[in-house]
C-alpha cells in the first residue's frame, strides 16, 4: 500500500493487519515469530489478526499455515493491492476522506451516526488526517454541525491525485471507473485522429479526470486566475478537453478549462517524439527552446558530452520550462505532488551544480520548496540524458586464469550481468602486477592477486551463486544510488 494512504488510515490495528499482509506477501513463507519480530508485536496479535483477515478476504485468497508458518496464496496471478478494498471502508480516515471527495461538507451528525463514532473520536481521527494535509497547506474542520475542508481548492486536489494515483483501478472511490476510463481513452484516440497525439502517463491523466470532473459535479470550483487564452498549446487542446469532460456531463468555463489543460499537460510524458503539429505549435514556444539549448551547450561544454545531438534533453528543458510559462501559479502549485521524489548521489554531474542552480535561478520562481523540488527534477533529466550518451560510469578488471573458451564465455556473460553501466576488461595478471596503481574500480579475479588499491571480489571457476551475490552487492551502488 502506498506511505500515504497509510498515514491516513488513523486505526492502528488496521495498519498493523495491511503491513502484516505486505510482508505475507514478499515471503514466500515467514512464521508467526518471525513476524512478529517485523511488526513489532506479539506473536499472539499476529495470531489474532491471521483470524481476523481470514474472514475477510475474498474468493480466490487464502492464508495457508502449516508447521513451516505462513503464507499468502491466491488461485490466479492476482496483485495484492486487490486486498485493500477490504480494509477502505473498516477505516473512518478513509472514509471521511472520500466522503470530503465528493462533497463541499458533510453532516458531522450523519457522519458520526454512519460510522458510530462519538463527535470527539471524529475529531482525534482528524487530528491525524491533518498532520499528512499540512504539506499540502489544507485542513479537515470539524463543528458540531459540519465538516469540511479549509484551503484551496487547487490543493486539495493536488491531494486527492497524489492520494489515489495508485488506486485510480478502484471501485471504492471510482465506482464503475472503467466506464469513466473510456471516455479518457477515447479522447487520446482523437487526439491522434486530429494529428496531435502525445505520448502521455495514462493513468496519471485519468485520475485527474476523475477527479476534476467529481470536483466540479460538487460544485466545489476553483477559484479563478490570470493565465493566456491565446497560449498556443492551449489553443490546440482546448475543443478536445471541452468534449472530453462534456461526456462526464460537465461544461468547462474559464479557469477550470485551463486547469485541466494543465493537469493535461503534466501527464506528459518526457522524451516525446513530436507530431508534426506538435512541433509546429512549439514554433510559439522559441525563446524558451532557445534558453533550453544554450543551458544544455553549457553542459555539454562541461561535461565533453554531446547531448544535443544524442539525447533529448532539450526538447525536455523545454517542456518542463513551458509548464512554468503556461501558469507561474500552477508550476509552483504543483511541485506539492513530488514531494517524495527521491534525489539521487550523481558525483558525474558536481561539475555543473553551478550551472544548474544560475539556470533555475533565473528561470524559476524564487520559492524555496519549488527551486527544490525543480533542481531534482532537472538533475533527473539530465542524469538519464547523460547516462543516455555515455553510461559507462564505472571500470571492471577480470583476472581470471582458465581454458580460453571457458573464459571468454564467462566474462560474455558477466558483462551482461553486470550491465551496460560497468566496462569489464580483461587484464593478464603479469599486467597487473606491473602497474604500481590500478585504474579500475574494482576486480573480478580467480587468481590470487597481491595488493591492489581497489576491492577484489574473488571467483571460483564455475562462479557461485554466493560468489555472484557479492557482486550483485557490488554493483547496486551504481543504479538508484539516493543521497
């Protein structure tokens, strides 16, 4: 289950029953001890929870237990998330979550009364709820006669999409979402009849329909606010998003029309190849492409790289720079929903943490929390662009004495396991003891080797599974390395 719905589900022995199947369902078989270790409970609560979910799971799930312990079973190659459902509504976050989606306020009363909860346990379990609304500069009120939600509008659905992004596949809160789906479907289909599709993250967009359209049906708009209407993007996308949302029985007008352009527009996928229309629209969008380009020429000036003309890092500087032309408010606004994202060690890119800091200060608003999260951002795209045109980031040496086909064939293959990111070269061990200092990260040897000033990872003839292990170990820092 994703962190945040889990910190909005405010009843302990709940969470603790959604993390015990969690770990059911990363081991093959785990026991009751064992799992209480990972919990941090008593094996008699696990026992008591084992009973519990047995009750409730649905047809094609099991929970098998023999003398060797536990195990989560289903009859089809089905995903785990399915079990959720079951535990949505037993919570009363949840619950006063989705009641808050479709609703400006609800009744304190009907809700205390439909949950039977006292008008204090409502308002402990919104004290919690708050504590994961406060990032988004939003807040659940509760009175003796209403609840409701304080804040923006445009943030509290920043909210609702980075909450059920992972669930926009639910009935829970999208009832009959495959229906819905469609329509969002069909309006790509004629995006690319009309010549102007885009490669795009489709659920992404989905569940801002979903929930731009569950928004306005409740009347809660969002306020308005300055943008262009004659901004050439918008102009393009404008009568298919009207039609889109018209089947859904909603008229778009103003703000909320380009609103959803944007949210339109952040699905977006990056490494676009372009229509032919796309690309004439993005004459209108020069000056930025312009800036784009010179930022990366710098790089690349840097770096000795070529990413101009390998990579498409241009073309997305320039799509990230347009999101912050087409609505200053929205660009700063949507930052909230990456919050999470994760910056990464890239000791390759040190030699231009000035450049990237000079370019997004003079591109980007100067608020802190954006200039931020715009830098990880950046760093992402510049980081795949460079690893793109050059991914060797680290150098293998393989000292290995054997019959000559044997060998050739296992550093074949140890090439292969060890990616497209490590060069692995042969080197003679008459070679190596000439050299006073070795150029390489590491080595793979089955030859005994003195002194080097690298880690030796040593292997048998036939590698084992251990020996491989330890490599594997060795190379997991090159790949998702987090700071």
């Amino acid at each position: 289950m994703d962190e945040m719905m889990k910190k909005c589900i405010t009843e302990k022995d709940l969470l603790r029953q959604i993390l015990l199947l969690e770990t059911l369902a990363n081991y093959q078989q785990i026991t009751a001890k064992e799992l209480a270790a990972l919990l941090h409970t008593t094996e008699r609560t696990i026992f008591s929870d084992i009973i519990s979910i047995r009750q409730q799971l649905p047809d094609n799930w099991s929970l098998a237990a023999d003398n060797n312990g536990l195990s989560l079973q289903a009859t089809d190659s089905l995903p785990v998330s399915q079990l959720w459902e079951i535990f949505f509504p037993q919570s009363i976050g949840i619950s006063l979550l989705k009641a808050l989606l479709f609703a400006k306020e609800i009744g304190t009363q009907a809700f205390t009364q439909e949950n039977g909860i006292s008008l204090e346990t409502l308002r402990r379990h919104t004290l919690k709820i708050n504590q994961t609304l406060v990032d988004f500069s939003i807040r659940i009120r509760v009175t003796a006669s209403k609840i409701y939600v304080d804040g923006s509008e445009i943030n509290l659905r920043l909210f609702y999409h980075r909450l059920l992004l992972p669930y926009t596949h639910n009935n829970y809160f999208f009832s009959e979402y495959t229906i819905h789906e469609s329509h969002y479907y069909d309006f790509l289909a004629v995006l690319g009849k009309q010549a102007i599709e885009i490669d795009v993250e489709q659920v992404f967009g989905t569940c801002w329909f979903f929930i731009n359209t569950i928004r306005i049906k409740a009347s809660c708009r969002i306020d308005d606010f300055p943008f262009d209407t004659s901004d050439r993007f918008f102009g393009l996308f404008q009568q298919p998003l009207l039609s889109l949302y018209e089947k859904e029985g909603v008229y778009l007008e103003t703000s909320e029309h380009f609103f959803s352009f944007y949210c339109f527009l952040e699905s977006w996928n990056y490494n676009n190849l372009w229509s032919p229309l796309i690309q004439e629209a993005l004459l209108s969008y020069t000056p930025i492409y312009a800036q784009a380009k010179d930022f990366v020429d710098s790089i690349d000036d840097a770096l000795q790289l070529a990413l101009i003309q390998q990579t498409r890092l241009v073309d997305n500087l320039t799509l990230l720079l347009i999101k912050v032309q087409e609505s200053g408010k929205l660009s700063v606004k949507f930052q909230l929903e990456y919050q999470d994202i994760r910056d990464f060690n890239y000791p390759q890119l040190a030699a231009i943490d000035t450049l990237i800091q000079s370019f997004i200060d003079t591109h980007f608003t100067k608020t802190a929390n954006l200039q931020q999260s715009i830098a990880l951002t950046i760093r992402l795209l510049i980081q795949q662009a460079r690893l793109q045109a050059d991914p060797i980031i680290a150098k293998g040496l393989f000292v290995f004495q054997g019959e000559p086909a044997w060998k050739v064939y296992l550093l074949h293959e140890l090439k292969d396991f060890l990616g497209r990111r490590i060069a692995l070269e042969t080197v003679e061990p008459g070679q190596l003891d000439a050299t006073s200092s070795v150029d390489a990260d590491f080595i793979l040897s089955n030859f005994p080797i003195e002194a080097a000033d690298c880690p030796i990872y040593y292997l048998s003839m036939v590698p084992t599974k251990n020996e491989l292990s330890q490599v594997t170990e060795l190379i997991q820092s090159y790949y998702l390395n987090y700071r």
